[in-house]
C-alpha cells in the first residue's frame, strides 16, 4: 500500500506533463496569421440575358512583422438551383488590387507578400447565361463562391479555403395580412422564411426585414444557432483541419452519428478548447459513464462540444463544411432585442422533441418557447425558415 501511495504523486507528475505536451504541441502547430474578409457583393443583369455577380475580398495580416506569402489563390463558383442547371453557364475571374502593384489585365495571380500589418484586396467577378429559353430568373438560387488560396511563410505551406454565399433570388417578407400562423400549446407559432444566409449578411437587416412587419409587443423571435453561426462566419472545410494523433484516437469512441465521431470534427473542438482540457474531459466522462452518469464529456468539454455539426449536419451548401456553435449568442439576443423591441432567443430544436435555448434576452419566456418549439416549426430539411415567431395565446 505505501508503494502505491508513492507512485500516485508520481503517475500525476507524468500525466501533467503529458497535458503539458500536448498543449505546447498544439499552440505551436503551424498557422498562418492571414484573414481573408467578404465585402458585399452585387448581382446585375448583364446585357443580352445573365447576370453578372461581382465584390471583393480582402486579405489582412494583422501580425506585427510576420510576412506572409500568397503564391495563389483561384475562384471556384458553384450554383445552386431549383432544376436542371445543364443550360447555365459559369465564367468567373479574380483580378489582383494589390495597393503597391499594377493591376494585370491577364488576370493572372502573381505570387504577393502581405507583409505585417498590412492587407491586399482582389475583386471576383463571375458571369452566370442561360441558353436560349431558360428562365434564369426562376431556375436560379444561390452562387456559393470558394476561394482557395495558398499561405506561405515560417509555417510551411498551407492549403485554405473559404467559402461565400450570395443569394440571387430573396422571398419576399412575412406580411401580417398573410402570415400562416400555427396553433400551439397556449401560443401560436409563425415560421419566417429568409433567402440561404451567410457571412454577407446583417443579422439585425436580416431579422427586421423578414419578421419586422409582423411584431407585435409581448412576442419572441427565435433563431437556429447553425443560421446565426454561418453569419458569423464559424464554418470550415474540412480540407483546412489538420488532425492531430489525439484527435484520430478519442473520435473513434463516439458514437457514428455524433459530429466528433471524425478526426476532422474532434480536431475542431481541441482548436477551440485545446487538447488538455478535450483529453481530461474525455477520461473523466468516460469513468462517470461507466458507474452510470452520463454526458459529463459535454458538460466538462464546453458548449461547443455539443454545438459543432460536421459535414452533412447542415444545409447545402454548408453540408460539406464543419459549422461551429455561434458566438456570444447572449450578446446578440439583448442587442437584437434592443433594436426589434421583442424577446430575441437563440435556439437549438430537433425533430426528436428537443429544444434548448442557447441564450435569451432578459425577460424571455424560456418554458413558453420550449412548448412552442416542441413540434419543430422550422424544420431540420430545407424550409429556410431559420425565425420562428412566437406569440403567447
């Protein structure tokens, strides 16, 4: 027994250093300090029939003296229709408007150094015609835009991809006169349609413009954590996530379904909490499952651990990208709420009976919203109603 005694201070000593390890391993693991930002993006009409979609990015190196290389960086558009895209034609171009270089009119990227603190801009541009007799009006969607672009510096060479979503088509917004109310338990519930949101979207525009004629005081705006997380931003392909040894072991124990279940998913929560605390999280939950107490791995890892959804846990075209839970959605709701003059809520519904209110303004009815919710208005398909609106009977 005293030998034992003895190498439990040191099996600590050991494990400690362990985390220790793989947290020195983890903040040290190659990255590159580039950021690359969508302004807003305008689609007109071309002459002779199309359409034609054009903004600009901007790539910003915040690092203090860290120069970055980008030796290239290509478009590649896809539509998204209501049919049949075979007669719809795509011709996309990136043009170069760096601030201390000509601007090409080839349109070649040449190989740019953004240097610490400073950034470089390129305009994308992408034509979209139809054969003759197609309707694009009514055969189009939404034009997903990924930029995939090289960093290359100290760290090595890597491979990014961002992806930007510009609607071509918005329904038009709720009118009191013809909102299709549901009735539920001591309330009635109004799904919102919106267009297929993104990073390009004002969450307050969005809200006021699709819910805004049909508020009424004493009501409750809700919306899906996954569509407030895409407007943030907080989605990547999985080609960007470098996977760790940790992270191909401790996935494989998680049940098929769950978004940790891959190396790319786990990976993405050790990013966000480090690989200490997941590690920790992990041992602990599983000692706690095995005497009967479970969920205490989400409990321990953080909220994010239950809110990521891997690939094809969204709608395309975010179904091949990894969508993380938003950000400070407590924030939002309280100033969303300031600005629409109702209760505003961040909520996670499935189809299984489950709601949880991430975040609510102050004032919020959480029980009425967890009986309205209940029957899933918004749907887990393709409805593109991200609002619901709540109102008590």
């Amino acid at each position: 027994m005293p030998l034992l005694l003895r190498l439990i201070p040191i099996a600590l000593l050991l494990f400690g250093l362990l985390l220790l390890v793989l947290e020195l391993r983890h903040r040290l693991r190659p990255s590159s300090p580039l950021r690359l930002h969508a302004s807003p993006f305008s689609v007109e009409p071309l002459s002779g029939g199309g359409l034609l979609v054009s903004g600009e990015i901007t790539i910003s190196n915040p690092h203090r003296s860290m120069e970055v290389f980008v030796p290239e960086l290509e478009l590649r558009p896809t539509l998204l229709g209501r049919g049949d895209l075979a007669g719809v034609s795509l011709r996309s171009a990136v043009t170069a408007l760096h601030p201390d270089e000509e601007e090409r009119p080839d349109g070649y990227w040449a190989a740019y150094i953004v240097k610490g603190r400073k950034s470089t801009r390129a305009r994308l541009t992408v034509e979209i015609r139809g054969e003759a007799g197609v309707d694009l009006q009514a055969l189009l969607d939404t034009l997903w835009l990924e930029v995939l672009w090289v960093n290359y510096g100290p760290f090595g060479r890597l491979q990014q991809r961002d992806g930007i979503l510009i609607p071509l088509r918005r329904p038009e917004p709720q009118q009191a006169a013809t909102a299709s109310w549901r009735s539920g338990e001591r309330c009635r519930v109004l799904p919102v349609r919106t267009h297929l949101l993104g990073t390009l979207d004002d969450p307050e525009q969005v809200l006021r413009h699709y819910a805004g004629p049909v508020l009424q005081s004493g009501d409750v705006l809700t919306i899906g954590e996954t569509p407030l997380a895409v407007i943030q931003g907080r989605y990547h392909h999985p080609q960007t996530v470098q996977p760790s040894a940790l992270a191909r072991l401790l996935c494989r124990v998680f049940h098929p379904t769950s978004s940790l279940a891959t190396a790319c998913g786990m990976q993405t929560l050790i990013d966000l909490v480090g690989p200490a605390r997941v590690l920790c999280a992990w041992l602990a939950g599983t000692a706690l499952k095995l005497v009967g107490s479970k969920g205490w791995f989400y409990r321990l890892a953080g909220d994010q651990a239950r809110l990521i959804d891997d690939v094809t846990g969204t709608t395309p075209p975010y179904d091949q990208t990894i969508v993380l839970g938003p950000d400070r959605p407590e924030a939002f709701c309280e100033q969303m709420a300031q600005a629409l003059g109702v209760a505003v809520a961040v909520v996670d519904v499935n189809d299984l009976g489950r709601v949880k209110v991430l975040a609510s303004s102050r004032g919020c009815d959480e029980q009425l919203l967890e009986r309205a919710l209940r029957p899933n208005p918004a749907g887990n398909a393709n409805e593109r109603t991200p609002l619901v609106l709540v109102r008590p009977a």
